[in-house]
C-alpha cells in the first residue's frame, strides 16, 4: 500500500469572457483542499495519518507576500498594466509562485509539505445552439449552457486530477463575483451529477464525492469587503489566486510569452505580465517531457483543455503553450546569465 491522500475541498471558480483573437470562453477551477488526511502504512508501526489545512497554510504564504512588498490591492490578472516593473508586480509573481508550488506533489520548494492543490482550466466557445438548453429568454439559456459546461468541467477534471488513491470530497464551490440574473444553480452542477448514471452518462467514479451540503456560494473576490479574521476574507483571496492562475494560462497558451532567466530589476521597464505568468508556462511545459512527464512533480496536478461541441457530443483536446521567439537581447542573457548562475 502506499500513500491514500483523501482531500475535502473548496473548488474556486472564476471565468472569463475572451480569449484574445479567438470566439471562446474560459473556466477555471482551483480545488484547495480544506483539509487534508494523508494515510501511510510503514513497515514498524502500520498505518499511520496526519491531518493538515492546506487552504490556510496557502492563505498565510500569500497575506505574507502582501506584508513583504506592502501590497494592499486585489490580485488580478487582467489589470495588470504599464511597462515598468514594480514591488506590486512582484508580489503578483510570488503570488503565482506559490499556487505553482502547491500544486506539486513532490519536491516543493516553497511549502514544507505538498498541499495537493489541483488547477483545472477549460476554454470553449462563445457562440451554441442555446435553443436546446430551455429556458424562456436568451439569458437563461446562456446560463443553463454555461453550468452545463461548469458541470463537465468539473467532473473531467476530477475523474483526470484525482485517482483510488487520491480521493475528493467536493465541499463547496466558490464562484468569484456576484451572479447574474439569477445564482449559478448548485442542482444543475453539483447534484445533477450524482444522478448521471441513470441519464446513461458514466457515473461519478467511487474516488470522487459530494459532502451533503454542499453548494455554490457568489462571492465578490475583493478581499477588502471582508473582516481579516473572517472566512470570506480567505476565500476572496483564493479566489484572486484562480483569477491569476486563469489569467497565466490564457497568456501563455494563446497569447504567447517570450521567457526570461532572471526577473527584472524595480523600475525595469518589461513585459509585466508575461514575467508574472512564466512560473505557469514552465509549469505547463513540462508535458512536453513527454512519458517522462509522469515523473514530474506536477503530473497528474493541472489539466488545460479545448472542448469543441458537435452532433456527436463535446471533444475534449489538450491546449499547450505557445512560444515566441526569443529577443536578441533575452538570447544573450540566456547565454551569459546573470549572478554566476550556470
């Protein structure tokens, strides 16, 4: 027997409407377990476990970012601007950092101990026949298209992130902002999937549960609406690390980003946001390891997908990074690296 890790999770939500020159959409979800139960059997004394909280343990790496760089704003992708680098736009960097670092499994560098956080991301396009999703307005049928597709993300993801070995209990998705004309609804995503198999769609597997509460919960990500010592004020925050963590992905797999060895100095004039999604792009080209990729320690931790729907039901096709020649300037500096590095 080896390691049973049995992980109750929060699922953060975000999405976003474009994905620059292309008529899709985009989901993100980042399950951080809430509390975490690692089982091992050692030869001496059995079976042996230990309980830890990764979600706070994540929570006090990123207020301590803040404390370092004095940052006191929203963490957000898409706002980030300007040309010049500054202490706001490293603390977005070791922010992302730090959800790289708890997504591996192995070999972490920042955490004392593997957090077992999964990221899911998932584009699709724009435009569908709504018509067939019900409803008596385009809005609502929308909607119901959107938790559709939320809902076969959210399965995919768990059936291809976890395994008998690592099991998943869903305790609550938190959806970043307030809802539409009406809140994403927890039956239609959630509980709709306990029942698939009498639908005649694969079940959920046995590694993959629901908690009987659980549901769906609309909250604005500003972590200045909430008490610091509230529960609100947490999840607002990893909801931010799901804004940045989607926003990383869509930059480096559609965009495209010019790597560089070293971070640039404050008042370096650079390309921000590339610099603060590079952590995700390395990340994400490590299946370019090919079969050796299983050995890594983000196998099996994120999984970024295309979904294309037609008459014969929705294919799933992994997304990979784009790259962008290098710059002269970024050559010389990959050939003669800065502070002795070899």
């Amino acid at each position: 027997m080896g390691n049973l890790s049995l992980s109750k999770v929060f699922v953060y939500h975000d999405e976003t409407k474009e994905v620059p020159g292309r008529n899709f959409k985009g989901h993100v979800l980042l399950f951080v377990p809430v509390e975490l139960i690692i089982i091992s059997k050692t030869p001496l004394f059995g079976l042996d476990s230990v309980e830890y909280h990764p979600r706070d343990e994540i929570a006090q790496e990123v207020l301590g970012v803040r404390r370092d760089f004095n940052y006191r704003g929203k963490f957000h992708f898409s706002k980030i601007g300007g040309s010049k680098w500054g202490t706001d736009d490293l603390a977005h960097r070791k922010a992302v950092e730090l959800v790289v670092d708890g997504l591996c499994h192995k070999h972490q560098k920042l955490f004392k101990r593997p957090l077992h956080c999964k990221l899911a991301v998932m584009f699709y396009p724009s435009e569908a026949d709504y018509l067939i999703y019900g409803g008596e307005t385009k809005k609502e049928q929308k909607l119901r298209h959107d938790e559709t597709v939320l809902r076969m993300l959210l399965k995919g993801a768990a059936h291809y992130l976890y395994d008998d070995n690592n099991r998943i209990e869903v305790a609550n998705i938190i959806s970043d902002g307030q809802p539409e004309h009406r809140s994403l609804d927890s039956d239609r995503i959630l509980w709709r999937l306990t029942y698939d198999g009498l639908y005649g769609r694969a079940p959920l597997r046995d590694y993959v549960s629901l908690s009987p509460n659980a549901t769906i919960i609309h909250l604005p990500s500003d972590h200045r609406n909430y008490e610091p010592t509230g529960e609100e004020y947490i999840n607002a925050h990893m909801l931010q690390l799901a804004d940045l963590m989607l926003g990383a992905s869509l930059r480096s797999c559609y965009v495209g980003m010019t790597s560089r060895k070293t971070l640039p100095r404050i008042g370096d004039e650079c390309v921000k946001k590339d610099i603060i999604a590079q952590p995700v792009q390395e990340m994400l080209d490590k299946r370019k390891r090919g079969g050796g990729f299983r050995y890594s320690g983000h196998y099996r931790s994120f999984n970024v997908t295309l979904v294309e729907f037609s008459e014969g039901g929705a294919n799933f096709r992994e997304v990979h990074t784009k790259q962008v020649p290098m710059s002269d300037s970024d050559a010389l500096q990959m050939r003669f690296p800065f502070d002795g590095e070899a």
